[in-house]
C-alpha cells in the first residue's frame, strides 16, 4: 500500500468535515458533551470516550496505519492553557 501524505490543515478539515456531515447528529447528546470523539479520516469510522486514547487504540486496532483526529464533543477546543473552552452547540 502507497502512502498518501497529508498536511496537518488536510487531516483536519476532512475530520471536520466527517463530523459536520455524518458523526455530529450521532454524538452530540447530553451525555456525550465534553468527551473526545476520535475519527479515522480514511474510512470515517470513530469512537467516543472521556479522553480519547481508548478511542485511538480501537481504532488502530482496526486499521494500524489509520489517520486519526480528535475533536471534543460541543466545544471549540480540546483543552486549554490559562484560556477559556467556550461550548459551541447547546
């Protein structure tokens, strides 16, 4: 298999673009606000936990050489130096 390289920019907004399009009205529930939903960009499946990293070691499990992004679920932001994390979607 030939490997396609990405910018960090393109792995972004096609993980952006997967959540807004299929993920977003499957995930964004009451409970599920604040946890990490982690995306594979090349087959647009995911996972969702409270930090993500369960959620990347299932998806690598699946597919080893898999591209993943994180996004947190109803915010802007997944964390925050000294800043404020702002909800987005209530």
């Amino acid at each position: 298999m030939q490997a396609i390289f990405l910018s960090r920019e393109e792995v972004a907004r096609r993980a952006r673009q997967l959540y807004e399009i299929t993920i977003r009205q499957n995930v964004e529930a009451e409970e599920n606000i604040g946890k990490m939903v982690i995306i594979d960009i090349e087959t647009g499946a995911y996972e969702v936990d409270k930090t993500g990293v369960k959620a990347a070691h299932s998806l690598i499990a699946k597919h080893p050489y898999a591209r993943l992004f994180g996004i947190c679920i109803g915010y802007n932001v997944a964390a925050s130096l000294g800043g404020v994390i702002e909800r987005v979607h209530k």
